[in-house]
C-alpha cells in the first residue's frame, strides 16, 4: 500500500519497503514550459563535493552505477534507479530537483508527483500542485538522506533563482564573467578548437561496471488518482535533528558545518560540449561553452564562443550576486557588504539563518507553530498571530511548578523568523520519543508535539521536588541556550546543577541530590552548590548542559 506524504513529512524506508533497489518517479509538466529534472548526491554536509554524483540528461550515471538516469516511462517524465547498498559511503543525500529551462514560474505548473516503487509495488508518493508555489523556477522535490538508516522526506520547496540559485544552494558557485577570445581561422586544425579540455572527474578506463542487482522490477503505470489531493494515511516521524535515545550526542546542537569548496566553472555543462567538467579555470583567451540549461541535441562546438555560466541563458552574462549589474567584480558596495547576512535558502520546514535565528515556513496547510510571545523578528506572507492560551489548569499548574509558557500560536502561509535575546538556538526534531526541557529554555514547537509538567523527586528541598517539561511526538522543538551548549552520557556518577542544565533524554532516571546542611550555610563561605541533579540512565542516555545559570 502506497504512503501519501505532505510536504515536510520524513519516513524511514525500512518502514515503507524492505528493498535497497527503488525506483522514483518524477511527474511534471506545464503548458509551454520545460523541465530538467536531476539528482543532486551530496555529502555530509549536504554540498556537492563530487560532481561525477549530479546526475542529469547528459551524465545518465554515477560512476559505480548507484543513481541511474532511467528516462521518462511508465507515465512519468524522468525517472531514476536508485540502489541503496552501493552509494559511496561519501554521499549522505540524494536531492531530486526540478528546474524550469527559460522563462516560467513553479506556479504555472499541473498537478504532478514523485513516487518511490520498490518490487513492483509503488510505497510513496508526495503529490503536488502550482498552488503550492508561486515565482520559484527551481524546486526541491524529494530527498532520499542517510541518518543513521535511509529516509525519505517530502521537501517541495525552491528558489525564485532558479538553476543558479539551486546550485549555489548546494556549493557550488557561478563563474565570472570572460571577455570571449577571437574567433579561430578557418585553417586551424580541429584539436586548437576552443574550450575543450579533459574531464576533471574523469572516470578510470578498464574496469567494468557492476552487474545490476537482480531484485530491481519495473515500476507500474500510475494509479488512475495521480492527481487527488495527498491524504496522509498515518503519521510518519520526521528524522532530521532528532535527539538520538541511543548513540552519541545529538548533532542538533552546535554549530553548522562550514560551506565545501566551489564548484569549478563550466560545471554542469554536456560532455559533448566544450569546458564540462574541467578543472581549473581556464586563461582567458580560451572562450567556455553554454550551459547546463543547453539543448543535449547540440553535440557540436558552437560557432560562436560564450561566457561561462552554468545553465547560463544565451545572450546573457553571468550574474554576479552582491554587486550591482555591469559593477566591475570585486567592487565594493552595499550589496558586496551584506552578501554573507543573505538568507540561508533550504527546503525545510525549519531553517536556522545563524546561530541566534531561525525560520520556520508554514507551507500551504502546513502544521501550526507555537512559539515564545516576543519572539517574532520578522514574517513575510500571510501569518497570523494569536494569543495561546493555557487554560485555568494549565495556569495553576505553571505558576505553581514555575514551568508557564507565554506562547502565540502563529497560522496561515508565510516564514516567521524568531529569535530571543541573542540566545542559541537548536532545532530537535522528535520522532516519537520524547526529550525533557525546561519551560525557560523552549522557544518554539510544532503544535502536533504534547507537552506537560515533569516533577522530579527529591529530598531536602522546599517543597520536595523540581520540575521541568516533557516533550513528546513527532515534530521539532526549538531549544534556546545562553552560550554553545556541551551534550554529555549519562553515567552513575553524573551530576548537574540545576540551574545551567537545559535538557536530557526523558529515559533518564533523574534525582535531586541535595547537600543543604545548616553547618555549611551559616558562613559566608559557603560554595553555592547545594541542590543538584543526579542522572542515572542506560548507555545512550544523555543530558545538555550551558555555560551559564538562570
């Protein structure tokens, strides 16, 4: 039985097939308009290091044979043949993109899908229509990403950019612009022809290629409700940033990884033409070949040499981001100035701009956000803002365990930034295990997590207990900290003092370790410590904990 995903929902793919051997399919069509659909196979730091792993109409394959090219069929218009068990372990993510080649917008398009078919059988489907987008022409379909195991994630969102914007996404970097050398004489040789040169990534002649696994099956024509509305058959468990139960600590919180390397000019560009996938840049008598949005009918040299750009449109320069069109580069300016405070463009429902702001995209029908009252920095779209109440329970409650939370429920479609005092921030997304937090420390969450008052037992305290929050469910959890936080195991002789703990693994047996004795607080040297927590816990267990106290 085939899965119907909304846009940012995640599943295991142990959970929808047993099979390493999957094809996906890409439906999508406008009038008047054309589409290149590619794979994108990136590496742990979700950046194309390897360009022989963007595989589209003119590199059909990987070079181990991993990601096939298969060609429209079976009623989609691209297809792909992906086998699990033989991607490199270098690559951590396979992105399935589609871009507009021209002129056109995302908004214009019918209703279309990509669809996972393992044995035969089709197990996932993420449908889309035009009126999810509006000028985007480039969009982030679906991504297949390793975490621990493979997932699946409904992405459906993109860049008004386009290919070039997409590919800056990614890593890589659109090249300058080069005066064209002169034209060659006619009684030139053919090998002085410009612009050729080997392949950067060239592919080692001699070996042969692997035998394709015997379990792969053709997928089936699509079902007769290709274009019904997505109806989510069961709640699928998101994974990205999810705060481990077992293993190491949770990479969620940190720092992000630093950009790769750009890519080299030229890139993406058909091997039959001149300057694909060569290396350094070239000098600049020698003119470069259009780019990757050219026909793959053009096998030729062209008669007249172009400026670089990937998927350049002809007759145009490359754009150059930051300075002002026919500045000379390297101009300084109030575009050049501001280029590395540009927002942080990515498919997901949660994208941290820097270490003390994160957006959050509500989608078309997306889940409702609560968030910190205050917190707002910034919205575009159409949000509304209203008061989350928690009730006469719910009130009595916090004000008398100290764990009230004034929120805003934020609803409609558009991005809200949120920020709070220059804290950090670190999105956990949660899927189905549960993680403890204290009220001080939440700035956001998705609505679809249950939350409640925890009381932690102990002794020797006013009143006889702490207490802090527990989350629970599928969806993220905004967690803020003053200062980089350290994410430490649980082990049997692990203490914290409760006032700089922010959160641990609801696992966690937690005890109040209380050392008040009145000998040691009649002096004026008393060291401060006296109520602690002691965390005991199986291996995998952990607690975060801040450089600061509240």
């Amino acid at each position: 039985m085939s899965r119907e995903f909304q846009r940012g929902h995640k599943a295991r793919i142990s959970d929808l097939t047993a099979g390493t051997d999957l094809y996906v399919g890409v439906q999508i069509s406008a009038p008047g308009l054309t589409f290149d659909i590619s794979c994108f196979g990136l590496d742990a730091d979700e950046r194309l290091s390897d360009d022989r792993y963007f595989v589209f109409f003119n590199q059909p394959k990987s070079p181990e044979e991993s990601i096939q090219l298969l060609g429209p069929q079976a009623g989609d218009t691209e297809s792909f043949r992906v086998t699990l068990d033989r991607i490199p372990a270098g690559i951590h993510k396979l992105s399935f993109t589609a871009t507009i080649d021209g002129d056109g917008q995302m908004s214009r398009i019918a209703p279309g899908y990509l669809r996972i078919v393992a044995g035969g059988e089709e197990v996932a489907r993420y449908s889309f229509t035009g009126a999810e987008f509006t000028t985007e022409r480039a969009v982030m379909l679906g991504d297949l990403y390793l975490k621990d195991v493979w997932r699946f994630a409904a992405v459906g969102q993109g860049f008004d950019g386009g290919l070039e914007a997409l590919l800056k996404n990614f890593g890589g970097e659109v090249a300058e612009e080069e005066a064209p050398a002169p034209a060659q004489p006619e009684a030139a040789a053919p090998s002085a022809a410009p612009g050729f040169a080997p392949p950067a990534f060239a592919v080692p002649a001699g070996p042969a290629t692997p035998s394709a696994p015997q379990a792969f099956t053709p997928p089936p024509a699509p079902r007769p409700d290709v274009h019904a509305a997505p109806t989510l058959v069961e709640p699928l468990t998101p994974s990205h940033g999810t705060v481990p139960p077992p293993g190491p600590a949770p990479a969620a919180f940190g720092h992000p990884a630093p950009p790769s390397a750009p890519l080299p000019p030229g890139y993406g560009q058909p091997p039959a033409q001149p300057g694909y996938g060569q290396g350094p840049t070239p000098p600049p008598a020698a003119p470069a070949p259009p780019g990757y949005n050219s026909p793959p009918s053009h096998g030729g040299p062209p008669s007249a040499p172009m400026p670089p750009g990937y998927g350049q449109v002809p007759g145009q320069g490359s754009p150059s981001y930051g300075v002002p069109q026919g500045a000379p580069q390297g101009a300084a300016g109030v575009g050049a100035a501001l280029q590395k405070f540009k927002e942080a463009p990515t498919g997901q429902r949660w994208t941290q701009q820097n270490h003390k702001l994160i957006r959050v995209d509500l989608g078309a029908g997306g889940q409702p956000v609560l968030a910190r009252q205050g917190s707002m920095v910034l919205y575009q779209g159409k949000v509304d803002f209203s008061y989350k109440g928690a009730g006469i329970t719910g009130r009595l409650v916090g004000n008398a365990t100290g764990q009230e939370m004034q929120l805003m429920r934020c609803t409609g479609q558009g991005q809200v930034f949120l920020a709070d005092n220059s804290t950090h921030l670190h999105p956990v997304e949660l899927q189905g295990d549960a993680i403890c937090v204290s009220a001080e420390n939440v700035l956001a969450f998705d609505e679809s997590l249950q939350y409640e008052v925890r009381r932690i037992e102990g002794h020797g305290i006013p009143g006889g207990a702490l207490f802090t929050m527990q989350f629970q469910g599928t969806g993220t959890l905004v967690v803020k900290t003053h200062g980089t936080p350290v994410v430490l195991p649980v082990t049997p002789t692990t203490f914290a003092d409760c006032h700089a703990v922010v959160a641990w693994s609801a696992a966690s047996q937690v005890i109040v370790s209380s050392q008040v004795r009145m000998r040691r607080n009649a002096y004026a040297g008393d060291t401060g410590e006296s109520v602690n927590l002691q965390f005991r816990g199986a291996p995998g267990n952990f607690i975060v904990v801040q450089p600061y106290e509240v």
